[in-house]
C-alpha cells in the first residue's frame, strides 16, 4: 500500500540545510506567505517552515507547520522539482489549508520561472 505521508526525504531537517537556503536566498512573496528556496542537486524537492516565536501561541504555530506540510504533500506533482523551500508566513496571518495551498502553488509558480 503507498504511503500517503511526506517522505523524510522530502523535508529540510538539517540545520545546515536551512542556512544554505538563507544563504543563497532568493525569495518570492505574497500577502501571506515567504518563500526562500535555492537550487538542490536532487531529483526532487524539499520542504521546510520557520515560524517565529512572536508568531501566534505555539498552536497556531504547530497547526501552520501542518498545513505546510499537507499543504506541499497534496500539491507537490505540481511544483517545481530540484528546490529546497522554506514556507515562512506573514506577521499577524491567519490562513486555511485551502489558502496555504493557494499561496503556494501560486508563488511556487514564480519559483519555476525564477
């Protein structure tokens, strides 16, 4: 039976990976979402969030990464392959999974043409 999760293969774990994607930044944003992504050398894409402590109670945090999560699971035929992408959202944003997913394909779009 296939699995339905995101592979671990597909998430930013290290921290080593999250600064060279800040390092080699390049961002694309909306009203609710940051993305900072950078070129791997791999066949597929990878999926990190940062979300600061100053954003919401740590369950509203927790509740983001989820969606984060689910969010690229669900749309990630649809991305761009060979990326590492860290999700950061907007100060003060609340979102649905439905808006989440929105942002993202549409500024994952913008990552493809980059």
């Amino acid at each position: 039976m296939k699995s339905h999760s995101l592979a671990r293969r597909e998430r930013l774990i290290r921290q080593r990976d999250f600064e060279a994607t800040y390092r080699g930044r390049r961002s694309v944003r909306d009203e609710r979402l940051v993305l900072c992504f950078r070129a791997n050398s791999l066949t597929h894409s990878r999926l990190g969030s940062s979300v600061s402590g100053r954003w919401g109670n740590s369950v509203q945090r927790n509740k983001f990464r989820r969606y984060c999560r689910e969010a690229f699971r669900l749309h990630k035929a649809g991305l761009p392959k060979g990326f590492d992408i860290i999700i950061i959202p907007r100060k003060g944003i609340e979102m649905t999974l439905e808006e989440l997913s929105a942002s993202l394909l549409r500024l994952a779009a913008k990552v493809g043409v980059s």
